[in-house]
C-alpha cells in the first residue's frame, strides 16, 4: 500500500506570496491532519479534515487554510508569506475509526523557504 | 487540552549501551500515546503506540514503551542501540475528546557513537 505521499518537496517563494501544498493520504484513509514543524517551535498542529469537513484547528492565523476534496485528498494555502511561514509543513493521515486513537501516517513533507 | 513534556532534549549513547528517553504528559481527558522517530530530512515514522490494554507495548525493532497512568509518563527504553538509531524522537498524546490532533513534545536527539 503507499504511503501518504506530498508535493512538492522542495519550495522557494518570497515575502507576500502565497502558497499550496498538497497531500494524498494513504488509500481508504479519509483524515488528513496538517502540521508545521520549525527549529523553534517544534510540531505544532494546524487543521484536521475529515469527509471535507474541518473538525479540528490548531493557533495560526488565517492565512493558513486547507481543504479535503471528496477522494480525501487535501490541499493546504498560506497566503501573504512571512519569513517565519519558512518551515516543514506536514501531512498525516488516519484511518480515523472508533478507537484507533487518531494513530497518524506522515508523508515526507514539504520544506517551505520564504526570502 | 493535553501538554507533553520530553525531558531531555539530547541523549548521547554508545552503542548496544541502553538507552531510556523521558515522557510525561498532561491531560483532563483519556489519552492515546505514540513515540515518532525521524530521520534527517524526512517525515515522522510511528515507533510504537498506547491505545488501551496491556500498560507495556513494543515496536518491532526492539523499543518498548511503558504506560503508567499514576505517573503521567510513556518513556520509551531500547536495552542495546544501534549506530541506525540516531534520530529525534518525538512522544506524541492525543486526547478521546481531540480529532485529528497530536500534541508533540520537544523532541529527544539521540546520538548513537562507536
């Protein structure tokens, strides 16, 4: 079975742009949880989506959006770049059953720089 | 809200010496309870996890974790490391009342030496 795959994995914007990031979770898996890992702050979670529904948000601003389409796959935004957006951005995904304790598959990430 | 806590930030081991990482964690509500390792330059891989049941659990490669409930900790122990086990480690808790959210400690840099 594949895993949660994640493109691209390598990106370069500047200040004021903005960005999209991609994830396909792992086949029959319909969670996909978003995090962004830095130096500084260490994991920190972003949103959860389950059947294209957000049911979970983590402290970031709005500038940080995401979306589930109807084959589970996710897309994440960032808008109106900053400096400190620059990080691993990454995508887990979950079987998201009764008792499974939200056990989550991570992809490679996406190493976000901003100049 | 859940809260974890590695408790130390960078454990230096030779190697087939043991070796034992630190968890506690914080919580109002039941947890489940993972350890993640990463590799340099890529994602998270699950080590091992804590859903219900026996309070002892353990990964495939020789990693065991123990559950205790009145302590509030999941350390992770390895009784003989290899070079191939230099990574960070990361202790993870996930609240019943939480949809798709891990709360992440720190992190723990293991650095195996010869």
């Amino acid at each position: 079975k594949a895993g949660v795959t994640q493109t691209p994995r390598y990106l370069i914007k500047t200040r004021g742009q903005q960005v999209t990031l991609s994830c396909s979770p792992i086949s029959g898996h319909r969670s996909v949880s978003w995090y962004q890992q830095t130096p500084g702050q260490g994991l920190q979670f972003l949103f959860e989506y389950f059947s294209e529904t957000q049911r979970n948000k983590g402290n970031f601003p709005g500038r940080f959006s995401g979306r589930q389409f109807s084959n589970s796959r996710s897309e994440m935004n960032v808008s109106t770049l900053e400096l400190g957006d620059s990080a691993l951005y990454l995508c887990a995904s979950s079987l998201a059953v009764e008792g499974w304790g939200n056990e989550q598959f991570f992809g490679p990430g996406t190493r976000l720089t901003v100049l | 809200a859940q809260s974890v806590t590695q408790l130390d930030s960078q454990v230096p081991v030779f190697e087939e010496a043991p070796v034992e990482l630190r968890c506690n964690y914080s919580s109002s509500v039941s947890v489940y309870l993972f350890w993640y390792v990463q590799y340099p330059n890529q994602g998270l891989q699950l080590l091992l996890k804590y859903l219900s049941g026996s309070t002892l659990v353990e990964s495939i490669n020789g990693f065991e974790a123990e559950f205790n409930k009145s302590q509030t900790s999941f350390h992770l122990r390895k009784p003989s490391v290899h070079i191939s086990d230099t990574a960070e480690y990361f202790c993870a808790v996930s609240g019943t009342d939480s949809w798709g959210k891990l709360q992440f400690g720190a992190g723990t840099q293991v650095v195996v030496t010869p």
